[in-house]
C-alpha cells in the first residue's frame, strides 16, 4: 500500500517536471521570436507590398501632397522635378506657418524587398511632427523608421530625411492617377505614417 502510494506520488511528480519543461520550452520559444522581431534589423520584410513592375524614376516626377483638410487643417506638397531637385511647401493652419523651401536635391535607392527610399535633403517634418519646428531638419541625431524592413535607418548627418516608396496592395481602378503607389515619411513603428500621394505631374 505505501509502494503504491510512493509509485503515485513519483509519477505525479515526473508528470509535474515533464509539464514544466513543456512549459518552459514554450517561453523560450517565444522569447526568441521576440528577440528576432524587435532586434533583428536586418531582416528584409515583405511587410509592404513592392512597386510595380516598370516603375523607374520618372514615376517620382510631379506634385505630391500629404495633410489633414480637418481642423487644424495641414498641407505638405513636394514638387519633384527630373533634375534631382524638389521643393517643399508647407501650411500649418494651428501654428500659422508658411514655408516654402528652396529647390534641394533628391536620390532614389532601391532596396532589395521591391520598395525604395527617397532620400530628401533638407526635407522637414513639421506637419507630420506638430510639436517640430519648421527649421528643423533631421541631422543625423534621430533615426528614422522602415515599417517595411522592420528596421531603424540611420539619416545622412548632413541633414535629409527619407521616404519609404511601396506599392499599394491592391490597384483601385476608379484611381485617376497612374501612380500605385505612395511615399511614405514613417515616424515610429507605433506611430501613423505621413503618406504623401500623388496629384499631377
């Protein structure tokens, strides 16, 4: 009677650490997927959907805008041109701010998930950043996010900013525009992204 007693209590207690090891095993399981998704930089993800097939430079040509037309309303218009310059015109209806920049300069990379950066010198990011002032531009001190390869990106020193270019998921054919796809200023991995479309060449 007390062998099979013992017996019981063994085999509960060899069931109790099976169970835990199964358990453990599971946490660990998890905690190293964390560790891949927060601190793998390099991981290329095809989160965002890649640019169309024949997309080329050119496409990036025109006028480009992003804002709010609510209250306080926002406008952020890019005008790129083909000559590798742009210039940016921005109204903030909260802050009474009118800036017009100079033409500066402009580089496409294309990265290897199938989107891109655009690479904007001097860009500013007050209307995606209220609380930014307009004559601040990104030295270098504060890194940008890639929604798209899960990654932070190191902006130039020299002071530029970079949208990422993706696709759209799905091609909407009452769009008007020949444009399918979006550039995009990402200011966290938690926060909303600044999308600017476009609107005329």
């Amino acid at each position: 009677m007390v062998e099979d007693r013992l017996s019981k209590d063994t085999k509960n207690q060899v069931l109790f650490f099976v169970v835990l090891i199964i358990l453990l095993g599971l946490c660990l399981c998890c905690i190293f997927s964390v560790f891949q998704t927060v601190f793998q930089t390099d991981k290329v993800n095809t989160g965002c959907p890649p640019l169309p097939k024949g997309f080329s430079e050119k496409d990036l040509i025109g006028t480009w805008h992003a804002g709010s037309p609510s209250y306080p309303k926002s406008s952020d218009t890019l005008i790129i041109r083909a000559d590798g310059t742009y210039k940016q015109i921005i109204e903030l209806e909260f802050h009474s701010v009118k800036y017009e920049s100079d033409w500066q300069s402009w580089r496409f990379e294309r990265r290897p998930n199938g989107t891109g950066y655009l690479h904007m010198e001097g860009l500013r990011e007050c209307a995606a950043n209220p609380e930014d002032s307009c004559e601040w531009v990104n030295d270098g001190s504060i890194p940008q996010a890639d929604v798209c390869e899960s990654k932070w990106m190191e902006p130039n020193p020299m002071g530029e900013s970079v949208l990422v270019v993706y696709g759209y998921p799905f091609v909407d054919p009452n769009r008007k525009v020949s444009h399918p796809f979006s550039l995009t200023l990402f200011r966290g991995f938690e926060s909303s992204a600044w999308d600017y479309n476009f609107e005329k060449p």
